[in-house]
C-alpha cells in the first residue's frame, strides 16, 4: 500500500496555537478506548447515575407533560428486565443502521464496479481544483433536502473526490461533514426539518398566544443566505486550518484506488455512458411519477419534502437502485463483472467494510436509549433553559445565549426534534415575553443545533465517520474526527451567531410570514 501526502496549497499560516491545541485534542481523545467500548461505558455511567438520581427530588417541570422531571433507576429490577427484552429491537430499529447497510449495498456495487471512479475521472476534468472545496461543502449542505443520505453517500464520496484530486481523504471526510451536519440548518430549500420544527414552534408559541401561526417556511430566506456563509467559512476553515495539519497524516488504510485520475479509455467511456443514461431514466421516471398532484409519492398535505411523504420514507431505497443498476450496467458494459456472482461479491465486499460500524451502532443503540429512558438529558436540557430564563438579558444577549445554550445541549440530546420539544415550551414564549418572535427563537435554535453536530461522539452518525476514516488512516479514532472538526464547530458558532444578529439589525426576512418581534394584543 502506497503512502499518500500532500502539500498544502495555502496553509502556510496555521498558527500555532491552534496546531497545538487540536493536537492536544487529538492525542486526549484517541487515547480513549475503542468507540464501541466508550459507548458501553457511557451505558454503565448512565445506569449507575440514574439509581442515584433518582433516589432525589427535583423542582424541574417538563413542559411536554407538565409533570416534575423523575429520572428513572435503570438498574431496577423492571428496567433491566425491559433492557434485556428489547435488547434486539432497541439494535434492529437504530434508525441510523438500516439506513447505512441498504445505502451501503448500491453504493458498493457502484463502486466496484468503477462507475464511480469513472464519474469522478470526468468530474475532476470539468471542476477547478480551487473549487473543489466549495463545491463539496455545497452539495453536502443540499443533501439535507434528502434527509440523512448525505452521510451515507456524501462523505465517502468526498474522500473519494479528495484523494482522486491529489488531496488528502480525511480532508474531504472534514469537508463533506461539515456541510451535511455543521451545516445542517442551512439549505437553499425548503426540507422536512422546517415542517418538523415549526409544528412544536408553533404550540410553544399557542402556549402564550392561542391565535398564534407560525409559517413552515419562516426560516427560508436566512437559510438561503446561511448556506453561502457556511459554504464561504467551511471552504476557510478548510484550506487555510485543516488541510495543512491532516495532510500531514500518512494514509495506510485498506482501501482501493485508481493512482490514474487522468484517463478514461474509450470501453470505459461507452460504458459509463450507458450506465449513466440508465441513471438518468430511473431519475426522469421518479420525477415522473412524483410530478402529479395526487401522486402517491406525495403526503397528505400534498408536499414531497415532508416527512410523511412516502418518496422521503423511500430516500434509502432510491439511492439503493439509482447507484446499483447503473453500477451493474457499468460492470457488465466494462468487463469489471462476467457473471452476478461478481455483483453479489461486490456487496459482499460493501458489508464486510461495515463490520466495525455494527458493532458501535449496537453500543450506541443501547447507549441512547438508556440516557433517554433515565431522562437525565431532560434533566440537564430545563435546568440549562431555567438557568438562561433566570438571567433576563437583553434581547441580543439572550440570543446568543439561546444559541450557546442549544449548542451545549446538542452534546447530550443528538435529536434536534427531541431537543426543541424540550426547549421551545421554555424559551419560544419566555423570549415571546420579551418580545421576541418564535420564528427568531427558532432560528437561534437552528444555529445552535448545527454547530456542534460534527463534535459529539453521541450523534447517531458519529461512529458511523469514524469508520470512513479508519478506511484511510488505520489509527484514526474520535479523537481524530473531534480534533478535524473542532475548527469548523468554532468557526460556525461565531460567524453564523453574528450573522444572525447582523441579518437582524439590517431587517433581512427570517423567511416567509416571519416577524422578528412579537407584542401581545
């Protein structure tokens, strides 16, 4: 296996503060045990906590049931019996799984076969290298409009970009996971995260106001504009901070590449024609059937972004067979397959890559699902949110303070559905009070959510990059991915929050029907 490095085009000025200290988190975080092992103690912390906790009494009401938060004793005698009775399923229904496996499958397939080598050979020939970056962290960004497949088909992709170009993987790994998570509240449409937010948004702000609407889209215009500033600061962040310290990281994973990035040979060619008018097909027939009004693909409402849209129920799957069949018609039109034997090799070879993952996602299932029964996440959620309400600062500080606050939050509760049904009861009419609208609280929210996403080994996909980049650097755990990330979390936190105050001093729209005040009567 070759080793693989770069230099850096334009980083010559890392400070050397900085250098040191996500060395420092690096080193800190790598020696910690296996991610797998660090989830199943985080379970037996979690456990022993909860019989202690809930020995005591708490002054602390949830606002989803109005009732006094009681964190429940794990190591019961019930609970352990229920833990060990839903062992299977709490594994079988981790969302993230079935979610990664399928994916894996056509991509896989597509891989092997050399459909995507191909399509990258092409790209590469048509993108400046200087925009590769922007580019990436773009395309990661409107991934979300398709709910979590950026993870499962972005970030690989953008190592594989990266490494094609001459240019670090774990940098494209970086890149890439900033856009799909860092950067999760920005997007340049409207996705199934808007109607989900706006629904307890909405009830938080009936909670003061019973007239009270908020619009699905209230938050659209400063998406739009968030999508270029993130994509402007990742790009930054990228070249100037984190290519110039990961670039320096020898690369000796078991992984397959095409050192020739330069030729495409004329079979090679035909055949990734034909395997690319398939793909196209497949698309236009989607588009096809998803067009008419009353299309089945459609939910209720009639929209295809929500989340009860059956083509958003179906994402994992149409990325399944859009990557498979033309992954088939490439093997076969180029020779890489002689028989379906080869195809189910290729799988084959897809899963067993996935091993590692398998076993961190079921620690982690168990890991979440015993922090969420406790309720100690609820816990620390309200006391936080009580603790900013008692400290009645002015409009923009508490602002800042609400961003700060999801931002911390986000560490423990990965599930920004999970963390706003928590919050918003709180602050959407506590800011409401101050004369605040929900449609800015919200927005705040968003900011907060997003920023620290790429830095908490609890986010549900967390494990799930740290394999992505075992793939290329055996020796890269956590602390690695914390210590890549950790510039772009800094970075998104501080510019996105003053951009948010900037958009509001300047009276920018929020989105559609979004005030940024509210007064009562």
């Amino acid at each position: 296996m070759s080793t693989h490095t770069t230099t850096p085009g334009n980083g010559a000025g890392e400070s050397r503060l900085m250098s040191g200290f996500l060395n420092a988190i690096e080193r800190a975080g790598n020696k910690l045990p296996e991610p797998a092992l660090i989830f199943f103690y985080f379970l037996l912390v979690v456990m022993g906590l909860s019989a202690v906790l809930s020995l005591m009494t708490f002054d602390v009401i949830n606002p989803m049931t109005q009732e006094t938060v009681q964190i429940n004793n794990l190591l019961s005698a019930e609970a352990l019996t229920n833990t060990l009775a839903t062992m299977v399923t709490t594994f079988t229904t981790f969302a993230p799984l079935g979610i990664v496996l399928v994916a894996m499958l056509g991509v896989g397939v597509a891989e092997s076969s050399g459909f995507i080598n191909v399509g990258l050979k092409k790209m590469l020939r048509v993108t400046p290298k200087k925009l590769l970056t922007p580019m990436l962290i773009f395309v990661a960004m409107f991934s979300h409009v398709a709910a979590d497949a950026g993870y499962v088909l972005v970030i690989p992709l953008g190592a594989i970009i990266f490494m094609s170009a001459g240019r670090h993987p774990l940098v494209g790994i970086a890149a890439a996971f900033s856009g799909v998570s860092g950067g999760f509240a920005a997007n340049m449409v409207p996705t199934g995260n808007d109607a989900l937010l706006q629904g307890f948004t909405q009830a938080a702000a009936q909670l003061l106001d019973s007239t009270y609407t908020v619009n699905t889209l209230c938050n659209l215009f400063f998406g739009i504009a968030s999508s270029i500033l993130i994509t402007l600061v990742g790009w930054w962040v990228t070249e100037r901070i984190v290519e110039p310290r990961v670039s320096k990281m020898a690369i000796d994973g078991d992984f397959k590449h095409d050192e020739d990035m330069s030729s495409v040979t004329a079979k090679e060619s035909r055949a990734f024609n034909h395997a690319s008018l398939v793909m196209l097909l497949g698309l236009a027939a989607l588009a096809a059937a998803a067009w008419p009004e009353g299309s089945m693909l459609r939910g209720t409402d009639g929209s295809l972004t929500s989340y009860s849209a059956p083509i958003m129920k179906s994402i994992v799957p149409l990325i399944f067979l859009i990557f498979i069949l033309p992954g088939i018609v490439y093997g076969f039109a180029s020779g890489t397959f002689k028989s379906g034997k080869d195809v189910i090799a290729s799988m084959n070879d897809s899963m067993s890559k996935m091993g590692s993952y398998m076993v961190m996602a079921f620690f982690c299932a168990m890991f979440i699902k015993a922090f969420s029964d406790s309720n100690i996440g609820t816990l620390l959620a309200l006391v936080g949110a009580d603790g900013l309400k008692a400290m009645e600062l002015p409009g923009e500080a508490t602002i800042i303070g609400m961003i700060l606050l999801t931002a911390v939050v986000n560490l423990l509760i990965g599930s920004a559905s999970a963390k706003w049904g928590l919050l918003s009861p709180i602050m959407v009419p506590m800011l409401m009070a101050v004369g605040i609208s929900p449609e800015l609280t919200q927005a705040a929210f968003r900011i907060g959510d997003s920023s620290t996403n790429i830095i908490t080994p609890l986010m549900v996909f967390f494990p799930l990059v740290v394999v992505y980049c075992q793939r290329y650097v055996k020796g890269a755990g956590v602390g690695t991915l914390v210590s890549m990330m950790m510039p772009y979390s800094i970075a998104f936190f501080i510019s996105w929050s003053l951009f948010l105050l900037a958009w509001w001093g300047l009276g920018m729209p929020l989105g559609v029907a979004a005030p940024y005040t509210w007064s009562a009567g």
